[in-house]
C-alpha cells in the first residue's frame, strides 16, 4: 500500500483545512517547494496535491507551483483542484504531473471527464468526496444527490486510473478512516481506490490493508503528519512490510489502474 502526503496549497501556502472549511484553515508552510521535498526526503513516493483556491473559483490558481514541484522532486504527483477543461488536463500532464483528479466535473460534465480519460489513459482519476454519504463539489461548499458509489459505477466504464475516496466530516479531523465506507466503494465500483481523511495514526494504516484486496491501493494523509501523529517513515515501514498477518505490500497495493 502507498502512503501519500498530502499539500493543500491556498493563497501559495501549504494549509490544511478542518472537514473542508475555508475558514477553518492552519498554514504549515510557506514554501511548497520546500514542503515537498520534505516529504521526497523521508521516503514520500508519490504525492498528492490540491489547489483549494481553483477548486473554489474552477480555475487553476497555483499551476506554476505545481509544476515546479513536480520538477522539483521528480515523484509522481496526483494533482486535484479546478480542473474543468481538458487544456488543463493536458497543461498538467504537460509540465511532468502523474495524474490529474476530476472531482466537480464528474458531476456537472460527465462528458469532459469520458474524454479525458479516453485521450489520457491511466492518467485520469476520480475525486470523489462525500458528506454523509452524497457527493460535494466546488471545493466542498455544494452538495448534490447523488452517493459516491452511484457516480463511481456511472464511470466504471470510462476506466479512470483510481477513485480518490473522501470522507469530508473526518478530513482534518484525524478520527480515523472510514474504512466501512472506503471498502464498500472500492467491492462495488470495480475501480482502484486511494483512501483519504481521517487518518490519525498507525492503526488507521493497519485497518486499511485489512482491505487491500478489495482494490484499496494507497492512502493519502495529511494533518497527521503535519502534527506528527504520524511519521512518515515508520508508515512506510508498516504499509511496506504488511500488517501481520494482513497481505503484503505490492501484493495487491500497486494497481493503478
């Protein structure tokens, strides 16, 4: 299983927010750059990072540093926030991004998201974020209809890389993982999917590779390691060698669609 830090950027600074609350917000750096090679330092291979201001106005705000970051570290970066035109797709991809994540859209332009993942194979993921059980978009403040599973199987078909799995009530909150929720997701969509918000400690990453072979893959953390309730190293230490008696890494945890 990968474990992947996560760096939230508002207003050029490295933030991270309570249940997805602009104004809820603690900054933890001021150098984005610095931040990720922080993180490449202690072990990070791979990162996930989020424009918070682009996913609010639906424009990319922070493309310069996200590119310099990935130039920067050389390590495959998810990158999420705004993206709701396939020329952003293709800018990212462009600039040496891993994989762009299409949240909003999913819901208000199924049709760019089919796009995007038939002319970019294996480089598109899913965002998908949920509050109590539905679905929220623009940066978190709408909340449609729709659960997460029922977007995810609209787009089995399509194939993207992996579903970014959100629980919004415990992002930030480091109460731990829902896990109940995550694996449902992963058995009923058919999809890869990357765990996210919750995560307080080790014992949420043994929780997860208790359900690894239901096609959970990767698990994105944030405040824990801000706050140090989580070290990276002895995370990997954990998701690389296995829970005991829990699969193995690499077992089932490298499938990225």
């Amino acid at each position: 299983m990968i474990v992947i830090p996560a760096i939230d950027l508002k207003d050029g600074r490295c933030v991270r927010l309570v249940q997805g609350d602009f104004e809820r917000s603690t900054v933890y750096g001021d150098d984005p750059v610095a931040m990720a090679l922080h993180w490449k330092a202690k072990g990070a291979e791979r990162l996930h990072v989020v424009d918070l201001d682009g996913s609010r106005s639906g424009i990319p705000r922070h493309a310069g540093v996200i590119g310099a970051i990935a130039t920067a570290t050389g390590l495959p970066v998810q990158v999420g926030g705004g993206i709701r035109e396939m020329r952003t797709v293709e800018s990212y991809l462009g600039m040496g991004v891993g994989w762009v994540i299409l949240g909003t859209a999913a819901l208000r332009d199924p049709g760019f998201v089919r796009e995007a993942c038939r002319s970019f194979p294996g480089r598109v993921m899913l965002g998908i974020d949920a509050m109590a059980g539905r679905v929220a978009v623009q940066g978190w403040t709408e909340q449609g209809a729709e659960t997460a599973t029922e977007l995810a199987r609209r787009f089995a078909g399509d194939r993207p890389a992996a579903l970014v799995y959100t629980d919004i009530m415990r992002d930030g909150m480091q109460t731990g993982v829902n896990v109940d929720g995550t694996r449902e997701l992963a058995e009923s969509a058919g999809i890869p999917v990357i765990a996210s918000g919750g995560v307080s400690g080790i014992a949420d990453l043994n929780r997860l590779l208790e359900i690894e072979a239901a096609g959970v893959f990767a698990v994105i953390t944030g405040k824990a390691l801000y706050t140090g309730s989580l070290i990276l190293e002895e995370a990997l230490a954990v998701t690389r060698g296995g829970r005991e008696g829990g699969p193995a890494a690499g077992e089932t945890g490298r499938r990225e669609g």
